[in-house]
C-alpha cells in the first residue's frame, strides 16, 4: 500500500519522512553525485521540500521502513521544473491547477529485482489515483535522458516538452504525462492488480 503525506498530516509520518530524506540523500547525492542541499550531513532535502509538497510513501509491514517514495508538487506554485529547468521547456513551462510534478521518485537503496520493481509498481499507481482523485489531468517531470526510454516504456502517454541539454555534464530532459481513467485501466491490467494501492484513510484524513 502507498500512504499520501500532505502538511496536514505529516506530522504523524515524521520518522518515515526522515528514512525518505537520508535515502534520498543515498541515492542522489552519495551514488549519484548530485549536487544538491545535504542537511545535518545525512538527509537531502531541498527548497521543493516545503507544505506544499505531496508525498506518495510505500512502508513496510511495520509501517516504519521506507521502501520506496515519490514528491507530487504543483506546477502553480514553485516547483523544479518551473524554477530550475524552465529552459528544458520549448514552449514555457505548463502550469495549471490540474498539472502537477513527479520529483525525487526512488526506492530504498537496499531494494533489488522484483522487490524493487514491486516498489516502484505501487508508487506508479499511486500516483494515477491520486491524480484522479486530486483533479490532475497532467504530470511534468525532469530527468536524465538514460532515463527517459525506460519512463515511455512503462506505458505512460507522453511527449517531450523540448530537446534534452547538458546540466552538470549530464544530458537531461523534461516530459509531460496526460493521466486519464484509461491510465489506471492500463497500469492495473499490466501488474494485475484489481484494487487500490493508496491508503484511502490517510487521504481522508490530509483532506
């Protein structure tokens, strides 16, 4: 199952939050090489990090391991690929209520194979219900070309917003996904599952 952060209740997920900061710092600053905020030596945490952010956790059976996470961010407001790589965009930057940002997905560094894959399935879910549930038509999203293939191969409709450009000597890019009811059809059909992967209580209680 998925549980959805919001500042509402994010005061009861604190110790999984903080399992989320330093892997995220793990994998993006200590394998990857990123060049980005590091806060008390052990958690990544950035401007985007702030109450606006949604969060999309996937918790082990203790409720307390974080296993695999993704930040929902909404394109009205400030958001990496409005403020960061506006340039990745030929045509400006979508923006609207119904058009949100897909950042900082990965799964715990300890994860591989089908358990990792497992991870990321429910988190790819996730993220198509609570846009249908949120109102959201579009997701933006930024990544390195190498990348960008595997996103496409998922079965995400999408396009690219512009050509790919050098940043920190990577090749990056940006795309926009259109989310429909047939996006949850597909994504389900594809992993068979049946019934939802979010915790419908914790979005109850963040509404």
């Amino acid at each position: 199952m998925v549980n959805v952060i919001t500042a509402n209740n994010r005061h009861k997920y604190q110790p999984q939050l903080n399992a989320m900061h330093a892997d995220r710092k793990r994998i993006f600053v200590d394998s990857l090489k990123w060049e980005i905020p590091v806060v008390d030596g052990q958690y990544e945490v950035d401007q985007f990090d702030n109450d606006d952010a949604v969060y999309l956790l996937s918790l082990g059976p203790d409720k307390q391991t974080h296993l695999g996470s993704v930040r929902l961010l909404q394109s009205s407001k400030p958001h990496l690929l409005g403020d960061v790589f506006p340039m990745l965009c030929d045509k400006g930057v979508p923006r609207g209520d119904d058009i949100w940002e897909i950042t900082r997905l990965c799964t715990a560094p300890q994860l591989r194979g089908r358990e990792a894959w497992l991870v990321r399935s429910y988190l790819a879910v996730g993220m198509v219900e609570i846009a249908l549930l949120y109102g959201i038509s579009k997701y933006t999203c930024v990544a390195e070309t190498s990348w960008l293939s595997s996103i496409m191969a998922v079965g995400w409709e999408c396009e690219p917003l512009g050509l790919p450009r050098e940043f920190n000597g990577e090749s990056v890019g940006a795309l926009i996904i259109n989310i429909t009811p047939a996006t949850l059809q597909l994504f389900r059909m594809k992993m068979g599952w049946r019934h939802p992967v979010l915790e419908l209580d914790a979005i109850a209680k963040a509404a």
